[in-house]
C-alpha cells in the first residue's frame, strides 16, 4: 500500500483483523470502546456530496445525583489548500473560507458547539520556505481581519465558539507577525487571542523567522460551553504547557497543528492523549492534510538535495479524554470533520480516582525549577 492511500490505522484494522480480536486490540489502542455519534443524514449526503471525511462519537460520563450532565460537542476541521501557493493571496484566503464554511455548515447540521480549524489555516503552511513573500501578505488583524469578520459571521450564525488560528499582524506593536489562535463566541464577538508559545527549530520549522514566541502566557477562554484553552502546534511537545493550561482552568485544549509524516507521526497519537490523562481534561488535536508545491525550491538542513514541498500532512486529527479512552482519526488523505460528544463531568470524576493533581507536589517542581533556571544551577547529583 502507498503512503498516498493509506486512509487510516483504524480501516486497515477492521479491514484485516478478525472480529473477535478486533474489539480487544481497539480496547488496547483506544481505551474504552465510544459510541457513535447518531449524525443527521444531512449532514451525511452533505459531507458525501462536499467531499470530506465525516466522523462522530460519544465520551460519556457516569450519571452523578447532585451534578446534571455538562454535555458539550466539539467540531475538528482538517482540510488541504484550495488553490496552488502561487495563487494570488486574497483568493487562496477566499477559496479557503468558502471550503471551510461549507464545512462548518455541516458542524452546525451536527449540533457542534464549538470548532477549531487548524494552524494558520487561512494559507499555505509557507514557514519551511525561509522566504517572507508573498507568505507574510497573509497575516491580517486578529481583531479586525478578514478572517476574523467571516469568522465572526460563522459565529452568530450558528451559535457557535469558533477557534481559528491565523497568522496575525499586530499594527499596535510595529506590524509585529505572530502565529495566533482568535476565538470567537457564539455571540459573535472576539472573546480573545492566544499566541502560540514554542517556536519550532527544526529543519524546515525554524519559524522564528517569521514570528516570535507568544506573549500571552496560557490563557483560558470562559465560553458559554466550557473553558477552552489554545496550545498551538509544537507546544504540544512540551508536557508543561499542556499543565499549565489545565492549572488556568481549561476542560478542553484544542491543538491545532501542523504537522508532516517523516517528522511526527509516531508521537502524533501519544502527545494529545497523555496530556488528557495527565491533566484531567479533554484534548483535541487538528492536522491538516495533503501535500502543498512551493515554485522555488528550499533545503531543510538535513543535507538532502533542495525540494519544494514539505512533505505529506497526515491529518487523523482525532480527541482523547481523561480515562486515557480517545477517539478514531480522521482521514490521513481527505479533508474531514471529526464531531465528538463529550461530557465535561468525567473530567472531575477522573481527578477524584486518579488524583494526579491533588498529588502534583508542584511547590517542590516550583522551588526546583527556580533554582534550575539560575546561571549557578548545581545538579542535584549524588556521587561516591
């Protein structure tokens, strides 16, 4: 089988594994086996006829006596670019808003209250290229760009919290580019931005030369449906930013990310789900898909001759829960909407048996850690 035609883990098991050990190994893999997610029919034709990949499930939580269900649906989006990256830039964000939007008519036929799109979904994901045109002509108001508008017409709309990760252009601070995530209330107002905290440095994802890291620390968003946090891309790497959301309050940490097959796949379906079980909380983790062609070829500092495209996105953007249960990828080669139920009760009745954060010792990390950042650190090291 080709890489190109590979859909997903989950169709070539149940494609070449006995049903009898089926539901076992996915009990192994997956945690606890999900309900489906009864989708509307039309949304079903919708999705067959737009030509993406539709998928819905359902975390549930044990019945409590003194708390009624906190019953939330999140929608993931993943998508390729419409156009060619040499396109003119207002129509690559145009075909991209119309593809997206028909896809978040489809969420709203789904009953999602709040969807995430993925990294700096408006363009190509150019950052590889080193060059800053036109890439940089992308980047818009966080506040009062293009996309934020749209954004915000989706929003009313629907009656839904929007997520939507752009390249932003702070005019206050000198047209400043950062790598941000704009949530939009279902009321149609920009609620705030978080700013994407690590920068990658890594072959191609040397992205500092283009933006910095962000500024605006780990905030949590109070949304009619919960409290939403934003950990972008490559902090999903970092075990602390996952905490430190969760320690603001969050219930569900969106990571919108992008992200290629020779890079990161095999860390793709771990990094999301043991952040949920280690910060009692929801985590949903958005790739987008498809391989996108730059007209001038550029190096990625491994010594192989120069290309010009980064390599293969693999989507499966997929949620997991804080039993350590988490759902089925999307497509790895299609565009796709993954729809997921979940109740918000069963990330407290998982802190009250596992206890992680009750038996955190975090002021003896906190003393350490202050020492550890110090320039006359002494490594706690033990020697005959």
């Amino acid at each position: 089988m080709s890489e190109s035609s590979f859909e997903s883990v989950e169709k070539t098991l149940e494609a070449h594994v006995p049903e009898a050990e089926l539901k076992e190994l996915k009990r192994i893999l997956y945690g606890k086996d999900l309900k489906k997610l009864i989708l509307p029919q039309s949304a079903v034709e919708a999705a067959q006829d737009r030509d993406f990949d539709l998928q819905g499930y359902v975390f549930e939580a044990a019945p409590e006596q003194l708390r009624p269900p906190k019953i939330v649906r999140v929608g993931l989006i993943q998508n390729k670019i419409v156009l060619p990256t040499d396109a003119p830039v207002l129509d690559q964000i145009t075909a991209l808003h119309k593809r997206v939007g028909e896809m978040v008519e489809v969420a709203a036929l789904c009953g999602v209250n709040i969807v995430c799109f993925q990294e700096a979904w408006t363009m190509p994901f150019a950052f590889c290229t080193r060059e800053k045109g036109p890439w940089t002509e992308f980047a818009e108001s966080a506040e009062e760009g293009l996309t934020t508008r749209f954004c915000k017409e989706l929003a009313k709309k629907y009656n839904m919290v929007v997520v939507s990760p752009i390249l932003e252009r702070d005019e206050i601070h000198g047209g400043t580019l950062w790598n941000t995530a704009v949530v939009v209330s279902n009321s149609g107002n920009v609620l705030g931005k978080s700013r994407k905290n690590h920068i990658p440095r890594v072959g191609d994802f040397n992205e500092s030369t283009y933006y910095m890291e962000g500024n605006t620390g780990h905030r949590v968003f109070q949304t009619q449906f919960g409290k939403i946090g934003v950990n972008i891309c490559f902090g999903r790497h970092h075990p602390l930013n996952w905490f430190m959301y969760s320690m603001h309050g969050a219930e569900i940490i969106f990571n919108p990310s992008a992200t290629v097959i020779a890079l990161s796949e095999p860390m793709w379906s771990i990094e999301a789900r043991n952040a949920a079980i280690a910060n009692h909380c929801f985590t949903c983790a958005i790739n987008r898909v498809g391989t996108e062609y730059f007209k001038n070829e550029f190096t990625s500092g491994d010594g192989k001759k120069a290309h010009h495209d980064l390599g293969r996105f693999y989507g499966s953007s997929y949620v997991a829960a804080p039993d350590g249960s988490r759902s089925p990828g999307l497509s790895r080669i299609r565009d796709g909407l993954l729809v997921v139920e979940l109740d918000l009760n069963l990330n407290q009745q998982i802190a009250d048996k596992w206890n992680f954060k009750m038996t955190g010792r975090y002021e003896m990390y906190a003393d350490e850690l202050t020492k550890a950042v110090q320039d006359d650190f002494k490594p706690n090291i033990v020697k005959e």
